[in-house]
C-alpha cells in the first residue's frame, strides 16, 4: 500500500520535499476569522489552533479556499492515535458554538462517552519497513543516488522497528535501536547512518501528514572519527588474499578483488557494465551517474582488475560484470558474505570499503605523490588524499634512515 506522490508539490531538498503545514497557536477571534484566516506563502494548509479553554479546536484553512476554513476538534484515541472530529465550517458555525462542541465533544471522551471513532477517510498507517519500501523508496529513487542503500540498511539493521506502525515508533525505540546497532559492534559512523535513515523515512512520513511529528528529531548521535587507520599488514593482506583465491564463492570473492585492483566505490562496482569497459586500452570508464562526485572518470585495469575479468563468464549473456547466480541480477548486497570472508582470513575491523583505501595505502608506501593518489580514486580534491599520508612504519623508518646517512656524510666532511 503505497501513498499517492502526485497529489504532493516536491520542493527544494530532502527532507523538505513537500509543502509543510503551518500551524499557528493564536486566541481564536471573530475579526480573525473574518478577515484573518490566511495561508503563508509555500505552504499548502495553515492550522490557527485557539489558545482558549477549548482544547483541541483549531481552524483549518487551506490555500486553494483563502479567507475560509474549517473548524476541527483534535484528540488521541485509547491507542494514541492523533483523530480529527470535524465541526463544521467557518461559514456555517460560529466562533462560540465551535467552541461549545469542542468542550462537549472532550466531556464526552473524558467520561467515556464519546462514539467510536468513524473509519478514517485515510488508509491504514503503514508500518515502518512498508512505508520505507513502497514511498520512502520511490520518492528517493530520482532524487538520493543511495536510495537502495538507504533500503538495505532498513532491512538488514533496523529490523527493531520495521515491523511497528509509523505511529507506534517512539523516540526510546529509536534511541534503543541506535544503541543496539552500536554495541552490536559496527562503527560509529554505521550506527549514526542507520538513525539518520530512520529520520530521513520518518521526515517524509510528517511531510506526507501521515505523522504529526518526527520522534527522531533531537536523539544526539555518536561521535565519528572517520580518518582511521585500516590499512592491512602484510600478513594480514596475504592470509586475505588466499581466501579470495580459493573460496568457494567466486563471484563475491571477484568483486572483492576488483574493489582492491581498482579502488572502486563499492555500489561502483556492483554496477559495472561490460560496454564500460575498454579492453584495448584496459581502462573502465565510470560514467558519472555511478561516481560520487557526479563526474565521469576513467580508472586504468591493472593485472589483477584483468584476471578477474578473464575469470567471469557474463560477457555477452549480462549487461552487468558481475551477476548473482540465483536472482540472475546484479548483487544488491553483499555484506553478509564478506563478513564472513574476512572472518576466515582472520582480518579485523576491514570493511569493503576499506579495500579501497587499502589502494590508496599501498600507493602511499610505494611513494606516489598524494595527487596521483587523488587521480587514481576519483577524489576531486588532494586533500582528501591527505589521509594516507600517514604511511607504514617501515617506510617512514627507511625515510629516516635517509636522512640519517645524509647527516652523516655531511658530518664526515666537515670533520
């Protein structure tokens, strides 16, 4: 059960796609109403809510009826579900008489005597993983190039809330789950995505009206240091090395490999196409809606990329290089397996991404200068090259040893 986007003007960037609504806590008057009742300019509806002693009244006005609105009594239900209870219009009742109903109508529900609700005019809430699959999904497709990724994560890690209406999800919940994910061992960074998701999915739910307020608003994030040192030892890269070998799943092994011949993103590499590729000149032209920057780039295929291009066997049967044997479509995911890859290589803490830094690392030791560096992964600014300056302890040892023997020489001569 999707939600019907095109009765939605998109408006600048997420998470304001759609026109908001302005809610306006004011002491309901006559003159207001009669000449007062406005909507702001950008917004599709405004809710002058009364400050009065009739709580919950409120005027809605929408911007296709200006200066005319009409009066509502809002309330939770015994399931904490937000209902609206219509009145009547600004045009049909008076200010005092909305206000009696309002009074009357939460007497009623105070002692218990308020009719049951009427079936809503709305479908019913979806829960958290249907919205995030049949609206979430569809409206980031166009606009957010880690859409998919953005659903992977809800079905792999936030399995803690997929399954609760939008409505139920409260801010413990999430403060839990955030938590959970945290002490489950992934990286701060990880578990802060998986929030951030959480209240991008949520945003477009209030956005939607179908919630009045985002719960996640507010719950503090874990504090990330991104500039890690990952880069695998030797040993640690040899004992890899011999899984991705002789593992029985070749074709996550082989997109392991391309991810360390190239240095590749990783959602570039699931999404390789053969007529990307130049085999004459052995370069993979990466068009720019695969690249993070939104740039083309051109990245060289050295030895190893060329092995495992050899090994693959979808050349003119697939679009795609790599292939999933079962669903006969590109990888979606393939965290799952590499998890346990590196466990039989007993290699810690390296995520796939980390293969590419592994590149930059190597390039590093072997005395490239960090603008090559910034070329060879795509990065449009040195800077962010910067991170593998931070090269291996014997290199830097070898370096010193340099300097020392000019030293020495020099001390030699002017003895």
């Amino acid at each position: 059960m999707g939600w019907n986007l095109s009765r939605f003007r998109l408006i600048g960037s997420f998470p304001r796609y759609f026109v908001g609504v302005e809610k306006l806590r004011v002491k309901l008057t006559t003159q207001l109403i009669a000449g007062g009742l406005v909507v702001p300019a950008g917004k599709r509806r405004t809710e002058y809510v009364d400050l009065s002693d009739a709580v919950g009244l409120y005027i809605e006005v929408r911007a296709a009826s200006p200066g005319q609105g009409t009066f509502y009594w809002r309330y939770r239900d015994s399931q904490g579900i937000t209902r609206h209870e219509r009145i009547g219009r600004t045009d049909e009742v008076t200010l005092e008489q909305a206000r009696n109903k309002a009074r009357e109508l939460r007497a009623q529900w105070t002692l218990g005597t308020f009719p049951k609700a009427p079936q809503q005019d709305k479908p019913e809430i979806p829960t958290f993983g249907e919205f995030a699959r049949e609206t979430y999904g569809p409206a980031m497709k166009l606009r957010k190039r880690s859409w998919q990724r953005d659903l992977d994560l809800v079905r792999l890690r936030l399995g803690d809330i997929v399954d609760k209406r939008l409505e139920e999800i409260t801010k413990l919940d999430l403060v839990k789950l955030h938590n959970k994910l945290r002490e489950s061992g992934l990286a701060a960074a990880t578990s802060n995505h998986g929030l951030k998701v959480a209240r991008q999915v949520l945003a477009l739910a209030v956005s939607l009206e179908i919630l009045e307020k985002n719960v996640a608003v507010g719950i503090p994030m874990f504090p990330e240091n991104n500039i890690q040192d990952r880069s695998l030892s030797p040993e640690e890269l040899a004992r890899l090395l011999r899984v991705l070998k002789t593992d029985k799943n070749r074709n996550v092994c082989r997109i392991a490999l391309w991810l360390l011949a190239t240095g590749c993103r990783y959602h570039e590499a699931l999404n390789a196409e053969w007529s990307q590729l130049d085999l004459y000149n052995s370069v993979w032209k990466v068009p720019s809606q695969l690249t993070k920057t939104n740039a083309s780039r051109v990245i060289p295929l050295n030895d190893v990329a060329l092995e495992v291009i050899a090994e693959l066997d979808t050349k003119d049967k697939y679009p795609f290089l790599f292939i999933n044997p079962r669903t006969k479509k590109p990888y979606a995911n393939i965290h799952k397996v590499w998890e346990r890859l590196r466990s039989d290589a007993d290699v810690k803490h390296c995520r796939l991404h980390d293969l590419r830094h592994q590149v930059g690392a190597i390039a590093a030791n072997s005395g490239e200068s960090l603008w090559v560096i910034s070329k060879l992964l795509g990065h449009t600014q040195s800077k962010t090259s910067e991170r593998y300056s931070a090269v291996s302890t014997p290199t830097l040892v070898n370096a010193s040893n340099t300097v020392a023997r000019v030293i020495q020489e020099a001390m030699k001569k002017s003895a």
